[in-house]
C-alpha cells in the first residue's frame, strides 16, 4: 500500500502570502502537483518551470525545490518506495499534459476518496493513485521519447491546436477546421494528434467538454439545457447520452452530489 504524505487542492498564497520566492528545500517523498493557474515558476534543481495550467510536475525525492510567487494546483505527495525509485527514476521533472482533463479528473477522483473515510473507499484510492502513476509513466516516456526526437516543431503545432479547441468549446467546430488552424491536412492531423496524445480530436475534445460541463453544474445555476449549449453539445439529450456514458450518472445527478473536492 502506497503511504500518502499530502493531497488536496494546494493554495501556496494561503502558506507563503507575504512571500515572492519560497525557501529551498530537499524533497522527501515523490511530490506530484498539477497546475491549475498561470502565475510564477517552480525550479527543480535550479531548473524553471512555468506554472502553467496543465503542466505537471514530477519530483523525486531529495531534489532540491523552491517556487516564484504564488500558484494553485492539485497535488500528491507519496513516501518513497524501492518499487516506485526503480520505475520513476528516469521521469522527467515536466510532463506538459496534452490531455488536460483526463489528468484533472483523475486527481479530483483521488481528493474526493482521499476526504472520505471507510476501507473500501481507501482501496478505491489506492487504485486510483496507481491508475494515475501508470498515465504518468506513460506519459514520461513519451516525453522522454520527445525531447530526445526534437519534438519541438510538432508539440508547437499540438499545442496550438489544443488552444484553438479548448477556445471554442461552444462551437460546432469540426476536425477539418482545427488541421486548419495549424496548416496540416486533417489526415496528418489525426495521425499525429492521436501519436502523442493517445486520443483522437474528438476523443479530447469531447472529455474537454465534459470537463467544463462538470464545472458549470457546480458552479452555475443555469439550466441543464443552457450548460449542453455553453459546452458545445448539439441537444441537451445528447449532452446527457455522453454524460451519462462517461460518468454512469446523469448531468442532474452529478449537480446534486455536489462533487466540491478540497481539502
């Protein structure tokens, strides 16, 4: 069994307000945090990382961290293990996600069961924590695979086009019209979009949508109708056929629970 350090959704203004840079300090456990706003850097062994949404970060312990102003993440912090030190020992320190939402939600799914108490719930956790370690040493390896490829040219073009879906959520945009956006055939597109994501354009751009979707039922209060408009679904039947086949529950359900994870 894992031994969990710290998990929840971290605030550093809360800890270091009066604070531009933090303290250094050596890591003890494995420090995983995924970032949910765009201000100020992380530095790793003296190397910068921007806080930028999507990006995470991947410490090992006894690296040496300190941060640049304030940030909101998601994080986990994990004792270390012999098994884990053998897996992770050539993980990056920066994996920029392209799939977003996949990686919010699995962090989400882990601070709600991480907050409720009962041994079935920890065992769900348990599993969730290691769905997350696989995606990440996945997700590793390819960016290990990219930096060593000269992956810059193509992760510029991704990135773009990851912008110009998470731009225009609303609209009924279609995968000719992101290839457009960054001059490739929609054929090229695909293959590549789907090389090193490992989803299709519709595939992200759908839990994208969900992802929104999520928030606006708990944080809004519009109508279900106005929320299936808002995200880019064609009728708010089919929003709800998607929803509930994603999440086995209905947008109606969801809104109730209330699903507020903090720690």
């Amino acid at each position: 069994m894992l031994t969990i350090k710290m998990c929840g959704l971290y605030d550093s203004q809360l800890q270091f307000h009066d604070v531009k840079v933090t303290p250094k300090r050596t890591t003890k456990s494995y420090e995983i945090e995924y970032y949910l706003s765009e201000n100020g850097y992380s530095y790793v062994d003296d190397a910068k990382i921007p806080h930028k949404e999507g990006n995470l970060l991947f410490i090992r312990p006894n690296q040496v961290r300190y941060s640049e102003k304030s940030f909101l993440c998601y994080c986990l912090h994990i004792e270390p293990t012999a098994e884990l030190e053998q897996i992770f020992k050539d993980m990056p320190n920066l994996i920029q996600t392209p799939s977003k939402s996949v990686f919010r939600q699995c962090f989400s799914e882990i601070i709600h069961l991480y907050n409720k108490s009962g041994n079935g719930n920890r065992l769900q956790l348990q599993s969730k924590i290691f769905e997350l370690l696989s995606m990440l040493y996945d997700e590793g390896k390819i960016e290990n695979k990219r930096n060593k490829a000269g992956f810059r040219g193509n992760k510029e073009l991704l990135e773009r086009a990851i912008h110009y879906m998470e731009d225009h959520l609303a609209s009924a945009i279609s995968l000719s019209d992101i290839a457009a956006e960054v001059n490739l055939s929609p054929v090229y597109f695909h293959k590549i979009f789907s090389m090193y994501t490992g989803k299709t354009p519709r595939e992200y751009l759908l839990k994208k949508r969900l992802s929104l979707a999520k928030e606006q039922l708990i944080t809004r209060d519009i109508s279900i109708s106005r929320i299936a408009e808002n995200c880019g679904f064609s009728s708010q039947a089919y929003f709800s056929y998607c929803f509930a086949r994603e999440c086995g529950i209905s947008p109606h359900e969801y809104r109730q629970k209330k699903y507020i994870h903090q720690i």
